[in-house]
C-alpha cells in the first residue's frame, strides 16, 4: 500500500512541475549558445543540466 501511495504521489508530482518554464545559461563551450541563456522551446521530453566531478 505504501508503495502505490508513494508512486501515485511521484507520478502527480512530475506531472505539476513538468511543464515549468526556466531559462539557464549555457556554459558549454563547444555549443552555438555559448554564454547564452537558454530554455525549453516546442515538445521537449526531458531535459538534464548537470555535471560529473
């Protein structure tokens, strides 16, 4: 019984705050938006901003 609460609230959550509209700036250097503020356009599915040390 937990887990179904547990995915069901999961599920509920992602699907709120999937849509959110934001703006980072892009910090790849080998990319045209270099130093550009960029944000989700059109269908995206799934966007990552990350890093590995």
């Amino acid at each position: 019984m937990n887990f179904i609460l547990f995915a069901s609230l999961s599920l509920l959550t992602s699907f709120s705050f999937g849509q959110y509209n934001f703006s980072l700036e892009d910090l790849n250097s080998t990319s045209p938006s270099f130093n550009q503020d960029v944000s989700p356009s059109g269908n995206v599915s799934l966007v990552y901003f990350g890093h590995y040390n």
